[in-house]
C-alpha cells in the first residue's frame, strides 16, 4: 500500500526507457556514417531484441534508413547495415562578406553539403537580410529541397551582433545597423536562427586542429578588417552584447585617443602593411598582395616591423586569456605563410611555442558558421528524440 511519503512512480517510465535507448541510437548514427544492430548493441550495451525494436522505430519514424547488407565474409546470413536519414533534416549557414558579398551552403543530417553558392548584392539597393533570404531560397532550389526542410539557419556577420536589440554593430555594410536581421530571417524561414561574429565562426573552424584541443585565441588578420576570436575551456567568449573581440577598435595608446591616433586595426590591419610595404619598397595591390610580395622577395625587414607589431597585439590578448595557443589567421596571415609565423615567433619569443598559423584552407568564416549550424541542428534532433527529459 502506498503512503503520501512515499516517491512518486513516474508515469509512462517504460516509454521513457524506450526514448532513451532511441536517443542513445541516434546519437551513434549520428557520429558514425553507418552501423549494424551488433556495431550498435556494442556501442550502446543494448540487448539483442532491443537494439532490434529501436532500429525499427528509428526507421519508422524516418530518422534511420537502411543502407543494404554487409558483405559475405562470414557463415550466416549478412547483417543489415543502418544509417541517419541525410533527408530527415537540413542546416544552412549564411556568411556576410565586407562589402558585398553573402555566401549561403546546406547541410544534411549526415554532414554532407549539398549545395553552396555565392553571390554580391549592392547593399544600397537590396536589403542585407533580402539579400540574405534570397540565397537560402536559391542554395536551397540548388540542393532539390523545399525550403522549409531546413530545420535551422546559423548567419556569420562582419561585426558584433546585438542579441538584445537584433542588430549589428561595428560593421561596413549599408543599412545593416537599421536591419532587425534575426527577427527578419526567422519569419522568412520560420525556423530558428541564430547569428555569430565572423571571426567567431572563422574560430570554431580552428577547432579542427588537434594542436589547439585546449582551447586558442584568434587573431584575425583579414583584408577587410582585424579582430579576435575567443575560444576557451567552457566555449566562443562573445560577450554580454556581442562585442567581445572587435579588437580593431581599440586604440593603441590609451592616452591619445584623438581622430588621428592609431586603432589596432591601423597598426596591424591592412592599412599598416600597405603603409610598411611603401616604406621597405614592397608593393601590393591590395596588403594580401604586399605580404606575397614580401614573402617572394625576401623582404625581411618589412617583416620583421609588421610582425613586431603583431607580437605585440598577441601580448595583449595573452596577459587578458591567457590561452593555450594564438592562431593567426585570415588573408594577411595567409599571404604571409609560415615565414610570417617565424617572424612573429622571433619578435615574441616568450610565446613562440603557442603561436600557430591557421589550420583551415579555404573560408575559414563559411567552414566554422556551417559547423555550427551542423552541430545545433544534430542536437535539435537528438533533444526531439528524448521530450520528456527537456
């Protein structure tokens, strides 16, 4: 008989232990490109006819599909081989460029990009979030799916954006400061969408390398502008108000803040190597260009002043972080290549061992913001699988 002071019984606990072992499937699908039921009872401890019954529900509710048979390397009949539904669900990531440009790529539940494409828009004449909305509607007719497949958007702005007031500051883009960006998109797409810094999401990108596993500070050396991106033991450091890192907007000397004191994002930005390359005789059309420039013609004290600048940038950011290594990336950086990396190294030589070029080939902003997208939309999924323990 039971009393008032005894626990209560949770209801419907056997279909809450049936949610959990589908979850704890669907994870390892999810992290493996394909399983059998014995790959599977391995990995999750399920017993022989359970493992079975969740793989059926699974299938049932479209979240697994099954990929064929094993190969015959073994008396008996050849295991079922399961995989995550790629169609079940969809991320897409969009990513602002300085001035013009906006960049739109989708993702599907197994990881795979199924289509990308870029595209420049006059700002002036077409919106930011139009703009915005008209590539994910034409990434998305590029990748043969509906629109509203698309279960989450993750959008990477070239500025601090403001979740408080949904706008973005600290960017060169017309207009862009008026826009109500997460409101707009998220009407447009009626799922949810979540925005990020650019070299926020260029930092997540870093997160691929095994030799910054413990966390790095990114120093982002772009063609359009400088800033920091903070990546620590419990995550992206982006501020009460999204401005964490817009190093470029700091003044070099405290005590001389006036119209003509310098910024670090004209002490190490592009206007200071184009100003370095005209004083070492090194030419460029743009400070990508000087720093090959330099690079080829071995122009080592045009180098050797860039870098003691940056050394000093880096010092800053470790005496505020601390952190276990400083990366330095974007176009400058790139340009520069690892004789860039020594000058630093040499200019610094207290943080020689921590400071690394970036690991990341290709658009680094474009990589990290889709890897976002990816990871929200698996664990939207994994959450929808499990309601009961929200």
């Amino acid at each position: 008989m039971r009393t008032n002071t005894d626990p209560p019984v949770p209801s419907g606990s056997s279909h809450l232990l049936r949610t959990i072992n589908e979850r704890a499937a669907l994870y390892h699908l999810l992290e493996n490109d394909t399983l059998t039921r014995v790959e599977l009872r391995k990995l999750t401890g399920l017993a022989k006819p359970t493992a079975s019954q969740v793989m059926l529900r699974l299938a049932e509710s479209g979240l697994a599909v099954t990929q064929g048979r094993t190969t015959a390397r073994q008396v008996g009949p050849r295991a079922e081989v399961y995989s995550v539904n790629a169609d079940h669900a969809f991320a897409a990531a969009a990513t602002l460029h300085e001035p013009d440009g906006v960049t739109v790529a989708i993702r599907d539940l197994k990881g795979r990009e199924r289509a990308s494409s870029t595209r420049t828009f006059d700002f002036n004449e077409v919106p930011v979030d139009t703009a915005v909305q008209r590539m994910l509607r034409r990434t998305a007719d590029d990748a043969g799916i509906a629109l509203d497949r698309v279960a989450v958007v993750h959008l990477a702005v070239p500025g601090a954006y403001d979740a408080v007031t949904d706008t973005i500051g600290y960017a060169d883009l017309p207009g862009a400061p008026d826009v109500r960006l997460g409101a707009s998109l998220e009407s447009f797409m009626d799922c949810p969408v979540t925005i990020h810094n650019d070299v926020n999401a260029a930092t997540v990108a870093e997160r691929r390398n095994p030799a910054v596993s413990g966390g790095l500070v990114l120093l982002w050396l772009g063609r359009e502008g400088i800033g920091t991106g903070i990546d620590l033991a419990h995550g992206l450091v982006v501020g009460a108000r999204g401005a964490a890192g817009e190093l470029g907007y700091v003044p070099v000397f405290p005590d001389r803040t006036g119209p003509d004191d310098p910024t670090y994002q004209d002490w190490i930005g592009a206007p200071a190597v184009l100003a370095l390359g005209r004083e070492h005789g090194v030419a460029g059309a743009d400070a990508a260009s000087v720093m090959t420039a330099a690079v080829k013609a071995g122009a080592q004290a045009f180098m050797d002043a860039y870098a003691k600048r940056v050394a000093g940038a880096l010092h800053l950011l470790t005496c505020l972080f601390d952190p276990p290594s400083l990366v330095l990336g974007g176009e400058i950086a790139r340009a520069g290549g690892e004789t860039f990396v020594e000058s630093v190294r040499r200019a610094n030589a207290s943080l020689a061992e921590r400071i690394l070029p970036s690991a990341v080939y290709g658009d680094a902003v474009a990589i990290g913001v889709l890897d976002l997208a990816y990871a929200d939309l698996k664990g939207r999924v994994l959450d929808a699988a499990l309601p009961e323990a929200q």
